[in-house]
C-alpha cells in the first residue's frame, strides 16, 4: 500500500484543484492599430494587428479582456467590456483597452483604444466587423511620468527636462484616430482565463507541495528511489561548500541560489533550522556581486533558486530577510512582466540597489527562448509571492521616533571623527578583521561586543588564534581622491584587511590564506568590522541605512551601543555618536555603504503614501487590480504564445527555455490548479527524450524526463522511470533535486519503451529522422539526418548526418546554421539554400532505414571580414545533387553500425568538392595518428578516454570512413573552437590551393597593375573548365562509415558510380530507385 501511495508524485496529488471551464473567443483584429514613426517627417502610419481573448462564461464575457499586438512582443494589455449583446450566435462588445507603453526595443509610446466587435459565432469559427478609435498618450505630463517611473527622471539621470531621454528613445507612437476591418476568430479552451486564477493564502511551502504534504515528502525520501536523489543532491551541495564555484564552467559560475534550494529540502525533511541559515547565506549569491545584467545568462537560474529557496525556507527566515528576498523577486516580477510602466511602490531599487536589475532585458520577439527562459523564472517568483504580506515600508510617525543620547566624553586621540553627511558612507574609519563569519560576536565580545566596543587605534582582537590590530581605514573612492562617494569596495579595500594589494595587511593575508587551504577553496566568507565618530551639529532625525541604498545586505549597525536596521528613524542631538557596523565582505562588483542618512517630513509624506499604494496594489482576485495576480497572469500568458511558436507538435524547440518553462508549470498547476501541458506538445517529451537521448547533450533530454514527468500521460510513467534509471536522474544543481523528489515516478515498475516506440521515427516538428537500435542504454546507437528544412529546422544543413553510439558523439549534430559547422556536402563557396525534396524514407522495425533527398538549390556563401557571419548570394543552376542514406544495425557487415552515404552530384566538375564531419573533442593534436590518421581515400578516428560523463566508453572502439568515387581525396582537419579541441574533418575532391598556401612571387605585372602571365593563365584555364562542365556528367561518390570495437571491415566494390554494388563484410550496398538498399552477401 505505501509503495503505491507514493507512486503519486506529491505535485500531481496536490494539483487536483479544478479551475471553472468557459469559453474563450480568440480574435484577430487586422490592422487594427495605428502606430505613427516618431521622427519621420512626413508623419509615416503602420496599422498593426490586434489579437483579443475575451472569456465567455454562462451566456455573459467577463470583465477582462487580454489583447496583444506583435509589435511589442513582451507586452499583453488588459481592458475591460464595458458592454455587451449576446442573442443565439450574435455577439456585440464594447471594450476599452489600455495600450501600453514598451520601455526598450522598439521604445514605444501606447495610449488607449475604444473597440466596437459585431461578431456572429458559426460553430467554432467566429467572424465580424472590428471599428477602433485609438488616442495617443504622447504628452508632456505622460511622458514625465514615464520619466520617473522608469528611472530617468531627475533623481537618476540628472538632465534637464528640454532633453528628455524618452523623446530621444521613442520610435513609435499610438496615433490618434480611427479605423475599421474584418475580425476572424475561434472558439477555444484556454485553462490560464477560464476561471479566476487564485495564488492561494500565505502558505509555505505551496510551489510543489505545502505542509500537509511534507509528511509524505519524508516517506518518499526514505525510498531507495529517494534516497538515491538525495545522495545526488547532498553530492552536489558538498562539491560546492569545498570547492566553492570555481569547478563550474562560466554559465554555473554565479548559481548559488539553485544550491540555495538543495538545502532548503533538507530544512523541510528534517526541520533543522540549520540548512534554512546555510540556504540564507547561498541565495544572495548573485544580488550584487555579479554583473548587473546577470551575465552568462545566468540571471533566470537566479531567480528560479530564489523563488524556490523563499518557498522553502519562509518559516525558518527572520522577517527582515524574508522582505528582502520579496523584494528582489517583485522588483523582477515586476520588470519582466510589466514592461510599460512599473510602478516601485516597494521602493525596491532604492533601498537595496540589486545588482540584477533586469529592467532594461529587451523581449525581441514571442520565439525570443532567452526571454522566455527569463519569463517563466519570474513566473515562479510570482507563485512563490502570492498573497504573502506586502513588505511595504511604513515610516514611523516622527512624535515617535526615539531618541539616542549622544556619548558624554570626546573621542581619544586618533579616533577617526567625522561630521554628519547625510546619505553618505563616512569617509574616516578604524578597521578590524578579518573574522570568519559567524565567529565576529564571540571575537568582540573582549571589548564589550559590537554595542559596547570604543575601540582605539593599535588594540587587539584575536582572529582565529591571529592578532588583528584596529587600523586607520578610507573607504574606495577617498582612497583615491574621490571623497563624495565613499563605498567598501572588495576589489579596492581588501588590501587593508586581506589582500596584498597597495602593501596589504599581514596578519589578514596569513588569515586568508589559512582559510583557504583548510577548506580547499577560493573563497572563505569572512566579516570586518568599521568604527568611526559621528560629530552631529543639530537635533535631527536620521534614516538607519546599514544595508539600503548601497548593493549589500547582511550589514549590522549599532549608534551609541544602539543596534539600528535598515529603515528604522532615530533622533538625534548635537553631540558625539559612535558609530559601529559589522561588514559581511562582498567580493565582485559590490558597493556597500553604510550611512546615516536625514529624513525630513517630506521624505514621511511620500513613504506613507507609497505604503497606501503597496497594500492597495495587490488585494483581491482580479488581475485589474492585484499588481501580482496581473504580472502572474502576463508572465503566464508570454509563456503559452513561446510554447505555441516555438515548440514543435512533437516537442522539439523546449530545451531553449526548458530549465525554467517546465519547473514553472509543475508549480502553476499545483498552486493554481490550472494545466498549462494539457493538450501541449510538453506531453510529447517522453518519446522524444526516449528516440534522441545521443542526438545532442544528454543533459537535454535527461532534464526533459526528469523536469516533465508530471506532464506525462499516465501508461507513460513506467517508460519515465525506465529512462531515469537507465540513464540519469537529471539532477544537474540541487534545484533540480527538490523537483524530482516532489515529481518521480517512486514506486512504479520500470518498462523498456521497445513495446510502445518505434526505434525509427521521423520527427515532423523538426523534419529530423531518427534511426535508433534500440534501447540497451550508452551501448546502443543514434543516427539522425536532417531532412528538408521543414519545420523548425533550416533547408541550410539539409543531409546533415549525426552518429552517436558507445556512450558518445563519433560525429556531432549540426551546430545551429553556421556555415562550417554541419556535417553536409558542399561545393566550393556553395550551399544548400531551398527546399529539398524527400525521394525516399525507410524507417524499419529494427532502427534502420533508408532516406534520400534531392537538393536542387545552392547559393553562393558571403562572409564577414571575421568570417564568422555569412549571407547568401546568387544561386548557382548548375549545382544540383541526390544525397541517399542507409542505416542499417544487422550486424552483417562486421560492424554494430553501418552508414552508406551515396552523393551523385551534378554540375561540380572542376569545383572543390567538400564532404565535412564535425567530430568534436576527440582528445587529440589535429596530426597525432594515434588518434586521427589517413589512408588512401580513408581516415580513421580513434578517441582519447572520455570523462565520467561517458561512462559506457569502449577503449578501442574506432570510426572508420571510406571513400569509393573518382579521383583521390585530400584531407584538412581544423579546430573551430578558442580552445583547439573541438575538430572538424574535411575529405575534398579537386581539392583548390588556398591563398595562403601559395608561394607569391611579385613580378612586373603585379607591380604596373597589369595581369602577370600566371594571372592570365589561371583566366583561360577557369574559362576552359566552365564550358567542360557543362557537358561534364554527374559523378557518384559513396561514404562508408562504421563504428566499432577493433578493426573495421574489409570494403569492396564492383561497378562504378550510380551503378557499383559494395561489400561491406556480408552486407552488400546498391542504389535502387535513388534508394540505398541493403542486402546479405
């Protein structure tokens, strides 16, 4: 009983909640809105459609309607009807739409846009008129506003109003006036608005499961299943607690916040408080000491580590942090979503200034999968927040602020002593440390603690058995000359309590050094501790700002033995104020500056405001006026447009933004009740992860598997736990572990995919046939050859071949379009450019098969200076070719894979002919035989033993390629990638002598300017050969390749071109009906 109640995943049970069913009219209104060029003169109008979904439910459209137009792709608008007729399949709306404004690319000016619809419904068609009357927001108390609320008002940029940086921006506008067309439409099911969407109550966790259900999270881990994901995960965390991120390639380097996460399971397995601490020192990773736009695109795992760690660890948190996590995560809620007019009411970027600011991210298009990737991660974050209390800031009343007494005695001499500066980083300190954190409290506790210490220069702290002295410090910025904005800056200051930088400081370099060899990693977090005077001059009340308005958190300050947070209003006298702060150290481009800062009434009256504004901006149920649910919703409604434009019927394209599309709809359905996958091609990822698992980064398609079971159909789940146990967990970060306990299949029987997949397949999303054979784990093979271009795929790399078997790549999939980077034929300067045509296809009960194209269409390649960008030329109508391939696994021809490509190619006389194999990483200096070498029209490659990651390699396995065809190849090897380890392998006929292998000689002619002798030689020869290839006939050229353990087999022929029969081992090969056909000896 217990192993088949926990064969349910807790996301699935806890998911069940229904959402109430309706209808959905899609509209398209044509042309619908008038956009006006805002520098063209005369004035240029586009119209630009209009797309609408309004919800029909009980005979009546809800209130809100949601409209999109692809001119601002990041955008969705919400309006409202405001009247309506509906008689039979007669449907008449009056809608007001707001158009919002689009801050980046294309900058864009919105405004309103009255609709009128007369719409009559014939089945699940819907057709009508659509008359619009559109006024712009083009004026100067709109564009102010803008001005401020997208930080270039006066407080940020500085610049006087006669040069607003909107109208330098600003492409488009949303022209006045009016127009009128046809509407086409259907009627469909849309889960997302066929009801109201509830973010739930303030419960954590609720993203993949909420208390209730921690119980049953306990008993899942306790499974040999659950274990085996947590001793996955726990691997991970130890990994990065001794090596820190320095063992990651750069995409991992700032991925603590997804390491955040694997402790924050085991705070809730275990209900030790002390993972939720280790948590809370990991999730800030990236909130400032990375570069502000998140770089390496690493900023959507940011946001996803964090939300999840939030949902996790929100019990065990103080309130303070916990506001501060809320706010990073709405401040980017809140620019992904909201991309018109974002309003911060939280104050977000001014109290904590998060280095990850996305606000200025640019949606290019709905395909965009980096913004998506971003989308869905803030997606995550908006389920996280929900409902949960607004952490607005509330200004206390001045008549009850506190007062501090100042210090009765003057500083000794030598105490640094500085006047109040308001909102400034004092310039003069004493410093000690370094302290290893968590041990600062007990090291001051000497001298009274943070609250008592008066510390003066030259006394001693005992740093981890290392005497640490206080020493005059001068924040970055005074150091060198620039006092009007002092900031510990890691890179600048550490010299004076670590680093050798400037003459350094001894006893912190020996500190540092001894933490870093104890725990074998680069990094050691550590705290220093800053000491100055305060000289006030007048009553005054002051703005505590340990953390705020400065990139850090984690700052404690403490004025006269007062410890004050961020935020918090004291008044103060005239007099003398100890001013005392414990530094957590931020490497990178942090900037902390601990200051006081004045705080007048105008200051309370706007904060006071804001904070009605917060509480009001996200109450209730509808999205018009709960700020969370309506970025939750838009965030939502982007991801359903990139799943419908980019994901292919079979689910080809998710792995762009799979890392953040499918954990977010595992956590929408179990927050919301509302199926994103229902009817979606992400129910189609198992059988596309189980054929092409060897096709491209295994990882893919392991996280396929891993992160979309849930979607899964339910006779599919024993194949899901056929493919994890077969192959991986998929747990690349601990993020990845919360999901896979709250989703794997615990407790269902595994079950080979042989019954209910095919081994050969055509994959019509991506026009990509696959040849598998069979399904025995890293020993079995993959062979895909990209077919016509169809699809999401490009007619550019049609033909193009990839084999993986043994545990690895022998030749790699294509590596997007770049020319170069394909395993295609090409001509000299030419390739596929059209759309072939499929002659042939063969897909056999046992993984082989037959396809053949025919290519037609070649143009000439043009390059950039850098030759890394290309464009296509003229077409050449000589060119023309039939490329057949057979696959063919029986075994007979002494090899456990057999490829045949046969090339009859017309019009290419006389031309360099390429045949490219993209072989990767074979561990090897392009001219090492032992591992690549050539014979005859032959080559040979052998790997060097790969990592751990290919487990299943055969020491002396070898691909051998073969050439039967005229004339005698010649070989180039070269490596594509900075490193010179990734090689491709080109095998040419009628090879050309490149310019720089000439031997150049200056002559006469080259000097005058006039044709050298050779010159004019070379003119007559290319014109000689251009007429022989007219009447030259098409030639066949035949590539072998087999892959296997020891020495190829032996190859033979009979006949020539077209009409040869090879012998490879017992299988013979020939071309029938352009097809290749295999046949026994």
């Amino acid at each position: 009983m217990m192993r088949k109640l926990l064969a349910t995943s807790v996301l699935c049970v806890a998911a069940m909640a229904g959402v109430a069913r309706a209808e959905v009219l899609s509209l398209q209104l044509g042309g619908a809105l008038p956009y006006q060029e805002a520098r063209a003169k005369p004035a240029k109008v586009q119209n630009e459609a209009l797309m609408l979904d309004v919800v029909i439910k009980d005979g009546k459209p809800l209130a809100n309607v949601w409209g999109f137009t692809p001119i601002t792709p990041g955008q969705e608008h919400l309006g409202r009807v405001t009247s309506h007729t509906i008689k039979g399949d007669t449907i008449e709306l009056s809608i007001a739409l707001p158009i919002n404004h689009n801050r980046d690319r294309p900058c864009i000016i919105g405004g309103t846009a009255d609709i009128t619809l007369k719409l009559t419904r014939s089945g699940d068609k819907i057709a009508g008129t659509f008359s619009v009357n559109t006024k712009d927001a083009v004026s100067l108390e709109s564009i102010r506003t803008l001005e401020d609320a997208w930080g270039y008002g006066e407080t940020i940029s500085g610049q006087d109003w006669e040069k607003p940086l909107i109208r330098n921006r600003m492409e488009r506008h949303l022209a006045s006036g009016a127009t009128t067309g046809e509407v086409t439409g259907a009627v469909t099911r849309n889960p997302l608005l066929e009801g109201t969407l509830k973010l739930g109550a303030n419960e954590h966790p609720r993203l993949l499961f909420r208390k209730a259900d921690v119980e049953k999270l306990r008993q899942r881990a306790a499974t040999p299943e659950g274990q085996k994901i947590i001793n996955e995960m726990k691997a991970l965390l130890t990994l990065a607690e001794e090596k820190g991120f320095a063992f990651h390639n750069a995409a991992e380097a700032g991925m603590g916040n997804m390491y955040a996460a694997g402790y924050g399971l085991l705070y809730q397995l275990t209900g030790d408080k002390t993972y939720a601490q280790k948590a809370k020192a990991w999730v800030t990773h990236n909130f400032y000491g990375a570069y502000w736009y998140g770089g390496w695109h690493i900023h959507s795992y940011t946001l996803a580590g964090t939300a999840l760690t939030y949902d996790l660890c929100y019990d065990a948190w103080d309130q303070d942090f916990r506001d501060m996590i809320y706010c990073y995560l709405e401040q980017n809620i809140r620019h992904l979503a909201m991309r018109h007019d974002p309003h911060d009411f939280l104050k977000s970027n001014e109290r904590f200034v998060f280095a990850n600011d996305q606000s200025t991210f640019n949606i290019k298009s709905v395909r965009d999968g980096y913004a998506n990737k971003f989308r869905a991660s803030a997606a995550m974050a908006a389920l996280a927040l929900g409902n949960d209390p607004v952490p607005a800031y509330k200004p206390v009343p001045f008549a009850d602020v506190p007062t501090i007494e100042p210090q009765t005695e003057e500083p000794w001499v030598g105490v640094p002593v500085v006047k109040f500066t308001s909102d400034k980083m004092p310039y003069d300190w004493l410093i000690n440390g370094p302290f290893k954190r968590g041990e600062q409290d007990k090291i001051l506790e000497k001298g009274g603690g943070f609250a008592a210490a008066r510390p003066e220069p030259g006394d001693v702290l005992m740093s981890d058995g290392v005497a640490v002295d206080w020493r005059r410090y001068e924040p970055s910025g005074v150091a060198v000359g620039h006092s009007g904005s002092p900031t510990i800056y890691a890179r600048v200051c550490a010299r004076y309590w670590a680093s050798a930088t400037g003459g350094g400081y001894n006893p912190g370099i020996t500190l540092m050094r001894k933490w870093a060899t104890e725990q074998t990693q680069r990094g050691v977090a550590h705290n220093i501790a800053i000491y100055t005077v305060i000289h006030n001059d007048r009553e005054r009340i002051v703005q505590a700002c340990p953390n705020w308005r400065s990139r850090t958190s984690g700052c404690r300050m403490w004025i006269s033995g007062r410890e004050v947070k961020d935020g918090d209003l004291v008044r103060l006298k005239p007099g003398y104020y100890p001013l005392m702060v414990d530094v957590p150290v931020v490497g990178g481009y942090s900037a902390q500056s601990p200051k006081l800062r004045e705080y007048t009434q105008r200051e309370y009256d706007k904060d006071a405001a804001l904070y009605a504004k917060a509480i009001e901006a996200n109450r209730g149920d509808d999205p018009a006026t709960n700020q969370m649910l309506r970025n939750t919703m838009v965030l939502a409604r982007s991801l359903q447009r990139y799943m419908a434009a980019d994901i292919g019927a079979d689910g080809w394209g998710v792995s762009d933004a799979q890392e953040s599309v499918l954990p977010f709809v595992a956590m929408l359905r179990h927050v919301t009740g509302v199926d994103m996958s229902k009817g979606t091609p992400l129910e189609k990822l198992l059988p596309l992860a189980v054929r092409m698992r060897g096709h491209a980064d295994a990882r893919t398609y392991d996280y396929m598997v891993s992160q979309g079971v849930s979607f899964f159909p339910a006779e599919e789940q024993p194949i899901a736990r056929w493919y994890l146990d077969t192959y991986s967990l998929g747990i690349r970060r601990p993020f990845d572990a919360v999901m896979a306990l709250a989703q794997h299949p615990i407790g269902v029987a595994p079950e080979s995919p042989e019954k209910r997949f095919k081994r050969a397949t055509m994959f019509a999303g991506y026009d990509v046939h696959a040849f598998r054979s069979g399904w025995s784990g890293g020993k079995d093979f993959l062979v895909t050859i990209d077919g016509t271009g169809a699809g999401f795929n490009s007619p550019h790399v049609a033909g193009n071949v990839m084999i993986h078997g043994l545990g690895r790549h022998w030749v790699l999939p294509r590596d997007g379009e770049r020319f170069g980077h394909a395993n295609v034929f090409a001509v000299k300067d030419f390739i596929p450019a059209g759309t072939p045509k499929t002659l042939a296809a063969a897909h056999n009960a046992d993984g082989s098969g037959a396809v053949t194209l025919q290519i037609e269409d070649f143009r000439e390649v043009k390059f950039s200076d850098n030759g890394k960008q290309w464009t296509l030329g003229k077409a050449n109508k000589d060119l023309a070719m039939t490329r057949a391939f057979g696959v063919d696994y029986s075994g007979k021809a002494g090899a456990p894979v057999l490829v045949v490509i046969a090339d009859t190619i017309a019009g290419a006389a006389y031309r360099e002919k390429i045949w490219r194999f993209d072989i990767g990483n074979v561990g090897f200096g392009k001219t090492d035989p032992e591992r690549f070498s050539t014979k005859g029209n032959s080559f040979v490659v052998r790997f060097a033993k790969p990592n751990d990651r290919m487990p299943e390699y055969e020491g002396n396995a070898q691909m051998n390629v073969n050439f039967v065809g005229p004339g005698v190849f010649e070989y180039d090897t070269r490596s594509y990638n900075k490193e010179g380890t990734m090689f491709i392998v080109e095998a040419k006929l009628e090879r050309e002598t490149r310019e720089t292998e000439k031997i150049g000689k200056k002559g006469v002619g080259e000097l005058s300017g006039t044709a050298t002798h050779d010159e004019l030689m070379g003119d007559i020869k290319k014109k000689e050969e251009i007429e022989k290839r007219k009447f030259a006939p098409p030639i066949t050229v035949w590539t072998v390749i087999t892959v296997q353990a020891g020495a190829a087999p032996g190859i033979t022929h009979t006949g020539d071109g077209d009409k040869a029969v090879l012998t490879i081992g017992d299988q013979t090969v020939r071309l029938e009906n352009n097809k290749v056909v295999f046949s026994p000896k």
